[in-house]
C-alpha cells in the first residue's frame, strides 16, 4: 500500500534546532564568575523597564559584561614538549628575568613572556602545559598599568608552578593591572590540568607572565598577538 503523503506542517521542523546549535556554538560560553555582573544589569533592566533609557543601560551593561567574562571553546595543538599562550592579548616581553621569588625556583634568570591585556580581550587563564600543580602562591601588591614592566614585581600576582610528565617546570603569573582589583585562581595544589585548561580569571585588564626552564626555545616576537591555549609559546628542551 502506497503512503500517504504527510500533511503540510506535520514534517518534523529542525530549523529551530539548526538556529539554536548555530548559535550554541558562534556565541561562546560566559564565566560562571561572570554571572554577578550581568545579573545585576539585567536586574536594573527589569526595575527599570517603563524608562527606555534604564532599560536599554541595563541591556546594553549585561551584553558588556557577558562579553567580557567570555570563555571560548579553544583546541591546544597535541605537539609534545610545546608551551601554549596563557591567555589572548599581546606580547609585551620576551625576555629573560628571575621567576617569582614564592615560587622557590631559584634566583637565576629564566626565559619569560608576558602577555597584556586589554579590556576587550579575552579575560580567562589556561593552563600553559599538561601537568600537576605544585605551588599557588598569592601575594597582594600595588595596582599599577599591567604593559609596564615593573608591574611583573610590584603589582598584586597569583603565581603557579606545573611540573609536566616529562619533569619540566613550568610557571605562570597572573598580575593585577591598573583597575583589576579581582584575581580568581581555581586550581589547587595537587591537582592535574591538561594543557588548554581553563584555570582562572583576571578582572578587568591585566597581565599574564610565563616562565620556562633553561634552554626552551621560545617562538613569539614582542607585538605579536596570542590567542589562549592555541598559540604556541615556546618548545621545552
């Protein structure tokens, strides 16, 4: 028996579904630390829904925040032995310079990258390396402009050290800049992070210094644009 032709409208409708994957994944996930701050506008939005002014302010605040907290979906590149950028931003130095004296690494000078941020970046850490957490050390300081070099010393820091399988140590920094007054570092002593891991956050501007062993060749130029977790940094001896 012949069938019959379904009715029109009755064809299961994937377009819905086709829109919602699209923008599932053009639109990238937000920070759960980020959810404070587009809460409150949007509240602001809702109390203040008969004044188009208040109500648009309120938009408009929630749309800069969720922006802001973005945490894109990245894919870190599976070479062994390499070192991927922290964080998006811009190379500000690559240099050698004594690693963060909590971090007990010593007090010779070790090949460094540091990355500035700007507002507009990305504002998430992930992890430089796959390894195991040794250290996290936090130590309060000044707030100066995060693109200056002295801020690497002065500023307010979180520091991290990681040990990969292969036994290099690698240490990651993140600095407090001129009106980030909020550094969030979810990773703890102990605790194992594949390469590409986010691990923490800097609000709003700030910097992010890597620290590799002697002898890593490293492979980004000052000026050069990073992107978190893609970017590859460095070789490890």
């Amino acid at each position: 028996m012949a069938r019959r032709p379904k009715p029109p409208g009755t064809q299961p409708d994937t377009s819905a579904a086709h829109v919602v994957e699209l923008v599932r994944n053009t639109v990238p996930p937000m920070h759960p630390a980020g959810l404070p701050f587009v809460l409150g506008p949007l509240a602001l939005a809702v109390l203040g829904r008969r004044s188009t002014l208040v109500r648009r302010a309120g938009l408009l605040g929630a749309g800069a925040c969720a922006a802001f907290f973005r945490n894109p979906n990245r894919v870190p590149p599976n070479r062994p032995g390499v070192v991927v950028a922290p964080a998006d931003g811009e190379v500000a130095l690559v240099d050698t310079a004594a690693p963060p004296a909590e971090l007990g690494m010593g007090t010779d000078p070790l090949p460094r990258v540091s990355i500035f941020l700007s507002v507009l970046d990305v504002h998430t850490q992930r992890s430089p390396v796959g390894g195991e957490v040794l250290k996290v050390v936090h130590r309060r300081g000044r707030f100066l402009s995060a693109d200056l070099p002295e801020a690497s010393e002065a500023n307010e820091r979180n520091s991290m050290l990681l040990r990969t399988r292969s036994g290099a140590e690698v240490a990651v920094v993140q600095i407090a800049g001129l009106i980030a007054r909020r550094i969030v570092c979810e990773a703890k002593v102990g605790d194992r992070l594949p390469i590409g891991d986010t691990y923490g956050l800097i609000r709003f501007g700030s910097r992010v210094d890597t620290y590799f062993p002697a002898g890593t060749k490293l492979l980004v130029e000052r000026g050069q644009r990073t992107v978190g977790a893609e970017t590859v940094l460095a070789e490890l001896p």
